[in-house]
C-alpha cells in the first residue's frame, strides 16, 4: 500500500515590512516591501523518520546496490532540480523541488556530516511548504560575512509569481534557525535563480544595504521598461530586512531574453558574471566592482565572448572560467586577468553542463544521451580529462538544464531509474585538502581554542577571529592569521576580556584552500576571568 505524504502548510507570520526610499540608478530597484516568514511549529511537512519504513522501499531495493550511487530523497512524487553546497561546519547541504502532483510541490532539503553513507541523507531530509501553492526549489549557498554567516538561497511559486528567500543559520536546527521571505509584487515570465558560495558584501550605491547577491532572470517590467528574460541581480540584506535589485536594461551588451545567469563572487569587492542570451545565441561576460560601479549594466567590465548557450562559471583567485554549449559540444571560456583576455577549448560533446573549482582543479560535469560525465583541468581551463560517466545506471539521468549540480562537496543530480525522478549523489574525489575545525574552546583568563587540520592537505594562510558580545569592556573582537597548519598539526588562539555578566562568543577560522569552521560558545565574564 502506498504512503501518501501528510500536507501541512506553514503559515505566514508577518514580521516586519518596511518602506524605503531612495535615490536610485536607472537600473537598480530597492524594494518597496519586505514581508518576512518565519517558520512555527509544524511547518515542516515530512521527515524521512516519519515514514522510513514504507518509503525506503519505493523504489526496487536492487537499485540501491548497484555501484557508488547515493539515493538522497525518498518522497513520493518526483524529486528534481538538486542544488548543493557546503556550509560553514563541514556538512553537505542540498535543496531541490518536490512535486507531489502536477499542481503541488515542496521544497525539500536535506544534509550529511558524512556524505557517503546513504542513511544520513535520508534520516535527514524533510519537505516544507512556504505557505505557497507550487513553490519550485532554486538553489542554496553558503554565505560567509560579517553581517550574516549560514546559508541563503531562493526558490520561486509559480503559482503567486513571488520570489522566495531564505536564509539557514545552523542545518542542524532547521526548525529554530530557518527564515524565509517574500518580495511584494509579481514577477512573471521567471526563468532562474543562482545563489553560490559568497562572502557578504555592498556596494557603491548603497553602502548601508550589507549581504548577498542572487541572479535571476524573469520579465521585469518598471521604470519604464518591458523586459523579458532580464537579467537581474538581487542583493539581499536580511539584517536590515531589504533588498536591491541591478536589473541588465541591455544599454551595452544584448542579454535578454537570457536563459542562463550565473556568477562567481571572488571577493568582497569582485564579483565576475555570465549571461546567455537565448535568441542571439552568444554568451556575455561582465565584472562589477563594487565600490567603483555595482550596477551589472553601467559595469565598464563587459563584453560578448562569442557563440554558446546555458552559461555556467566559476573562479579561484587567479582563473575565472565559464561552461556553455556550443553546437552539441561542452566549451569553456576562461581567464586568468579578470577578463581582459579570453582562451578557448573544448571539454566534450553535451547537451547541458555545470563547473565549480576545488583545491585549485576545475571540474565540470555534463549530459550526453541520459549520462552525466565528469571531466577536470588542472591547467586552468586550458585542456580537459576525457570524460568519465558518473551514474552507474546506464541512461537514466535526466538531461535537462539545473536538473543537476556539481560542487566540491559533491555532484547531484535528477534520475529515472525508479518509478519516478529522485536525486541521487556521488562524492567528488578533490585529491587532498584540509579540514579544518576547532577544538577544546575553555575559559580562565580569557577564552581560548585550537585550531586543527584534520585534511590530508597544508592549510596556508589560516585567518582567525574571535568576537564576545555582552558587556565586554575589552576584547570585543580579535583576529590573528596563521601561516600554515600541516595535516594533523594544531594551533592555539586566544583573546583576552575584560568585562562582566553573560557573553557570547564566536569563533572563526578559513584557509586559502577553502576549508573553514564557526564555533559559538557562552560564559559569564567576572571581570578578566570568564566562567564557562
């Protein structure tokens, strides 16, 4: 007997919504209202433990031991459109669509500490509803910054034409960290929505509005304009509870009607993008600097790179790279000075393909004949592996775009192999790198850590901070860097305070190589001694 998923609605809590105005750009929008959602009790639909039983065994068991494929979602209804990322603590986090019926969908989500044992994936994922009636599942990111560090993402309700976002502080707490948010006012025609690994950042327009971009595209019509298929970046500030919108009126290159936006955040200041627009064919490239001009129109950084569709990118500090295809072939565009030249090559024969970079080595993945392929360069872009197939069931990955995604944390995918679409996952072999978390956090005369590389890689450059907030007279915020950790080595960290009465107090570490760790913890300062 067949299972059927219990449906309960989350209900729309209004916290706030605030009007503001300003002095705007021809091309850039600051919302009127922000209605944020948070999530009460129930609001989660359906875990795994709910129904383990009955819908481990949906699909043919068999299927399950055939190779190294990880079966992540096991909901009735078709699971599509995976999107992945790793967070802040080392856990694989992953989104995509659930689509009960023609009419009915859910977000689902899901992580694992330990990304190749199937059951944790499993255990862990829920499906939730945002108060919507068909809300699609877009993508996720971790978002590391000063004024928020977690994971933000977007998805979209075809059915009200609204935009959704949301923000995670901690996966492991989805019901007490979760937030979400719609932006007042339709936007029909949507086509997609990219939110990647960034660090939070503004820009020179306004300064005050502090946190991170997504691309989309959809019909924007306003300040005089009809425009479908547009371009648009959307920097959301969830602290100050408002957004800005950059969208592309196409005053120098010709992007829209575009099929595909993506883009790569190489710093607080750069952040590099690529359109694909779908009736010339040609994919353009632009670089907004933040505090020179973040408007991704008025950007001096820009140009049309050639022939190609479906554009995807990313970047390290020295190469930035973009996947499109070009007449049945996989092709990239890279660069290795911010866009002032441009190479060529070819990856492979494909219909769609999706990039990320780890430990310096570009890989893309991409479809050809219901397969996914897996192909990396370890030159920058300049020459590509031959391709390998990554699904083990031969001919069962749905070939469509952003029905999967690929990242150093791992490749997903959309797969037909049961009897309906789920998304199955395979690690992806980066060859050595560092892990780095902290340890034995203690009090006394101040607060102290370690830092410890459990990776099998140097961590370089290790950039740490420790911040107390409370009544803290001294020691509010301490950083320091560290040169290298070796594999198995460790450093101590330590701040001194001075202060009295409860304090919280977070700790942070990143590498140049990737890998970072976020530790909070809570005392009470006796003066100089803190009691934890």
């Amino acid at each position: 007997m067949k299972i059927t998923k219990a449906k309960y609605l989350m209900e729309a809590v209004i916290v706030a919504a605030i009007t503001l105005a300003f002095i705007m750009p021809s091309s850039a929008v600051l919302t009127n209202e922000n209605t944020t959602i948070k999530i009460p009790d129930g609001a989660i639909l359906q875990t795994i433990t709910d129904f383990k039983q009955d819908t481990l065994f949906k699909n043919n068991p068999q299927t399950l031991a055939a190779g190294d494929d990880l079966w992540v979602t096991p909901f009735y209804g078709d699971d599509y459109m995976p999107a992945i990322t790793v967070d802040g603590m080392n856990n694989v986090v992953m989104v995509w669509t659930n689509e009960e019926t023609f009419t009915t969908s859910y977000q689902g989500i899901t992580y694992s500490n330990n990304p190749e044992d199937e059951l944790t994936w499993q255990e862990n994922a829920v499906v939730m509803g945002w108060s919507m009636e068909n809300p699609v599942a877009w993508d996720i990111g971790f978002i590391n910054g000063d004024h928020f560090t977690g994971l933000g993402g977007c998805a979209y309700d075809y059915a009200e034409l609204s935009q959704i976002g949301f923000q995670i502080d901690d996966i492991t707490d989805l019901e007490n960290t979760l937030g979400a948010w719609t932006w007042s006012g339709e936007n029909d025609g949507f086509v997609s929505c990219e939110t990647v690994d960034q660090k939070t950042h503004n820009g020179n327009h306004y300064p005050d509005l502090f946190g991170w971009s997504d691309a989309m595209i959809y019909h924007f019509v306003g300040s005089g304009y009809d425009l479908p298929g547009c371009p648009v970046l959307f920097r959301t500030d969830p602290v100050g509870m408002s957004g800005l919108s950059y969208f592309d009126a196409q005053e120098n290159e010709d992007t829209a009607p575009a099929n595909a936006y993506d883009y790569y955040v190489k710093d607080t200041e750069t952040l590099h993008h690529v359109m694909s627009n779908e009736e010339t064919g040609k994919i353009i490239w632009k670089m907004t600097k933040q505090q020179e001009e973040a408007d991704i129109e008025y950007t001096p950084y820009q140009a049309t790179l050639g022939d190609g569709t479906y554009g995807q990118m990313a970047g390290n500090a020295n190469t930035v790279l973009i996947t499109c295809i070009d007449g049945g072939n996989v092709k990239a565009f890279y660069s290795t000075d911010d866009g002032s030249n441009w190479g060529t090559s070819t990856i492979g024969t494909g219909n769609f393909a999706n990039v990320c970079e780890a430990n310096g080595v570009f890989y893309c993945a991409y479809t050809n004949n219901n397969n996914l392929y897996l192909s990396s360069s370890d030159n920058g872009g300049a020459s590509w592996s031959t391709g390998i197939q990554v699904n083990d069931v031969d001919g069962t990955v749905v070939d469509q775009h952003k029905y999967f995604d690929i990242h150093a944390g791992g490749i997903a995918w959309t797969d037909d192999r049961g009897e309906d679409w789920d998304v199955y996952y395979q690690p992806l072999a980066t060859g050595p790198a560092p892990i780095l978390v902290i340890e034995d956090i203690g009090g006394g005369f101040g607060v102290k850590a370690t830092i410890k590389n459990i990776g099998d890689a140097d961590a370089t450059n290790v950039q740490w901070s420790i911040t107390a907030e409370g009544t803290v007279f001294v020691g509010g915020e301490k950083t320091g860097s560290i040169a290298s950790i070796a594999p198995g080595g460790s450093a101590a960290i330590s701040s001194f305070l001075l202060g009295f009465g409860d304090v919280s107090i977070d700790i942070e570490v990143e590498c140049d190589e990737g890998s970072g760790s976020r530790e909070s913890v809570s005392g009470k300062l006796l003066l100089f001694f803190l009691q934890m």
